[in-house]
C-alpha cells in the first residue's frame, strides 16, 4: 500500500508556525514581486479568494476583512520541508519526494488493519515536531492515494488520515471526485472527457481501457489503470518537461549590466538544477529581457538569443556561461529592462546524449564537481555554495512588502524569547 502525505496550505502552515496567533485568521502568501496569491488559509479561501488572483483584484477584499498577506519566504519553506520530509524517511524504506509539499511512501511494513492509525500517529509527530499540518491518503496506487488525501485534507472527521482500501471505499470516493482534480487529467483532459460525458472519476473507471487510451493515450490508460487499483506509475519515469523556464518581473526597472547578469546567472542555475533532478540535458538556450511595454516615456527594447549548445548539458556554470555571452551580446547600455529570463529547450534524457570526440571539456570531471555542489546544497541549504556570477547584490530588486523572517536559516532571525 502506499500513503501519500500531502502538507496542508503548505506556505501558510509555514508561515503559522511562528505565528501562531494567526490561526484561525483568513493569511495569503503572494508570487514573486507581491503579485499573485499562491497560497491560502482555508479562512481565506472561505472568503472566495482564488489561487492565482492578483493582489491589486482583491485589495479591498483584503483590507475589509484583515486578511494577511506574506512575501514568498523560499528559504523558509524548503527548510520546514526538509524537516518534514526527514520525519517521513524514518518511517518508511521506500519514499518518493514529489514536491516541497508532497511525498508517496509505501507503508507494507506496517499491518494492514494498523496502517491508519501509524498514520495518525505519524501526522501528529509531524505537528508536534515541526509545527505543519498534512493529510495522508492509503491506497493500493499512487492516483488512488492521491485522492484519498485530498478527502483527508477536507474532512476533519478522518483525522488527517483516509484510506481507500475496499472496492467499495474506491466507487464511493470516486462517485464524488471530479474529473478534473484527479492527479493526471489536466485542462485539455477535463475538456476531451467532460465533452464525452465524464464528470467523475468513476465515470471514467467505467469506460474500457480502449477508451481511456484512444482519447487519452498512454498517461491517460496510466491514470485509468491506477484509479481502479492498478500500481502502474512509477514518478521518477514521469514524462519529462520540453521546456525550463525562470524568469522574473523586476520592482524597479534595471539598467546596471552587471545586476542583470547576476539575475540571468541565478535563473539560469535554477533551470539547470530541475534539469538534472529529472536526469535530462539541455540542446538550446534562450535568454530575453525587456522593458516595460506600458512605459511610454522611455525607449523600448526586447532583449533575446537563442544559442544552440555544441553539446547538451545540465552542467551549471557551462550553460551560465552560454546564457552571459548572449546577454552581452543583446545587451543595450541605458535600457531599463522590467522583466529578464532564461528558458532551456530540446531537453532529452541524459543518457541520449552522444559523446564529441573533440570535446574539449572532461565532462565526466564537471559532472563530479556538480554533484558535490548539489549534495552540499542539498545538505546546507540552497544557495550554501554559488558561482561568483550568482554572487547576490545588496540592491532589491524585488518587492517583498510582506517578507517573514528566515527564522530558521538565518540566526540574525532567530526567534527572542524575554523572560520576565
């Protein structure tokens, strides 16, 4: 069996646990530059604030009823995820980080009829040694336990942990579970099955595997196999992304060439770093910046090169240096460009990529060193060690009204206690 933990409002549980007088209160968590609500308390999302609204849309809302508003705090919630995720590693042998928020594990060790109140247990563990509450969801595949936890994480009468073990568990769960939010069936999906009839889960359960595969294809026969019990996905050979893309709005123009390469350095290291977490390579590049296209008093300019890599790579200092020599060379002293970004294209597997005979590089050496670097930030932190392109400026650049302390990453933020 496998049990997915699933942390719940991930970023306002992390920004709750060192504010606790905020529970209970409606709190957001805002995208980069205080632009979008990323995440919300269940307070919040009572109010009828949406995931991905603009902060601007909903400023009365938020003034009128005292909502609370954080700055993404990254440092903060990848640290309150490590620890979260080191609790899980302890009570399993076999775990599958997903996301920052959401790991499967399996829980065969346990006996069956005592699966869900170790779960329980591990739920409280959680809370208590971290301060986060998560739901789990048991089911006989990783789709079905998805949905288990999303039913975990909606009534509190399963405290934090649901089960899908008995065929009837399974038509009931998925009678009531749209087809839209099961893990899988994305926006064209919903559309192709909703256009045949199908609004439930079940629904499509009940339709051949011929069916699923015809209008689906080979991820949606996956999806059909797994909501009727099947273990048939596995996440680490999930399709991989086409394309990486990092790219940022900036609070105030930039003119400086040397903040903006720092800024096209950093975007560039944090595509490179999901390209080797999913074992892929990049063949081209892509770097842009602009102005703001609703400044009518300056002058315009669109920044973009496309560079094709001799060889593909995920190593981070060679596709920084590829993304700064492009820059330089689109660069247009005096512009003041609003938004840059850097996107990484015609990505395959690592293993496809064939040897240059005349490859000037030891790529066996760079893939060592690139390790290393990983596992030190992995260990430390992100960002414990950086190139000196990625050397990070005293200058804002972003807005961050809203920002939280790092109170666990930083001791210059470390939580005061007076006693009196």
């Amino acid at each position: 069996m496998y049990a997915l933990a699933d942390c719940n409002n991930f970023f306002v549980s992390c920004e709750r646990v060192f504010r606790p007088d905020l529970e209970g209160k409606p709190v957001v968590v805002l995208s980069g530059n205080d632009g979008c609500v990323v995440s919300r308390s269940n307070e919040a999302k009572a109010l009828g604030i949406k995931m991905g609204v603009p902060l601007y849309q909903i400023k009365a809302l938020v003034d009128k009823e005292g909502v609370v508003c954080f700055s993404s705090n990254f440092s903060l919630y990848g640290d309150l995820s490590d620890r979260v995720m080191t609790i899980i590693r302890q009570h399993t042998s076999r775990f599958e980080q997903y996301s920052i928020d959401e790991c499967f594990f399996n829980i065969d060790h346990v006996p069956a009829n005592q699966q869900k109140a170790y779960c329980e247990q591990l739920v409280k563990a959680i809370r208590q040694g971290v301060g986060i509450p998560i739901s789990i969801g048991i089911a006989s595949s990783k789709t079905l336990a998805k949905v288990a936890s999303k039913y975990a994480k909606k009534y509190p009468g399963y405290r934090g942990v649901c089960e899908i073990r008995t065929e009837e568990q399974r038509v009931k769960a998925l009678s009531e579970f749209e087809i839209g939010d099961v893990w899988g069936i994305g926006r064209r999906a919903k559309a192709k099955l909703t256009n045949a009839g199908i609004t439930t889960a079940l629904q499509f359960t009940e339709k051949s595997a011929a069916f699923a595969q015809n209008v689906l294809h080979k991820p949606g026969l996956l999806t059909w196999q797994e909501l009727r019990g099947q273990d048939v996905i596995d996440i680490t050979e999930l399709p991989m992304k086409q394309s990486i893309t990092t790219s940022r709005t900036f609070a105030t123009a930039i003119s400086e060439q040397a903040l903006l390469e720092e800024q096209i350095a950093n975007f560039c290291a944090h595509c490179a770093r999901q390209l080797r977490m999913q074992k892929s390579v990049a063949q081209q590049l892509y770097v842009y910046a602009h102005t703001s296209a609703f400044r009518t008093d300056i002058e315009q300019h669109y920044l973009s090169e496309l560079v094709t890599l001799p060889v593909a790579t995920a190593n981070s200092q060679e596709l920084i240096s590829y993304a700064l020599a492009a820059f330089r060379r689109a660069y247009r002293p005096g512009a003041l460009y609003k938004k840059a970004g850097v996107v990484l294209l015609k990505i395959i597997p690592e293993t496809a990529v064939v040897p240059d005979l005349f490859d000037p590089k030891d790529r066996d050496k760079d893939k060592r060193l690139q390790r290393v670097l990983d596992h030190i930030d992995d260990r430390h932190g992100k960002r414990s060690i950086i190139l000196g392109s990625q050397m990070t400026s005293a200058q804002p650049i972003y807005k961050t009204e809203h920002k939280s302390p790092l109170y666990t990453t930083d001791l210059s933020d470390i939580i005061t206690i007076h006693a009196k």
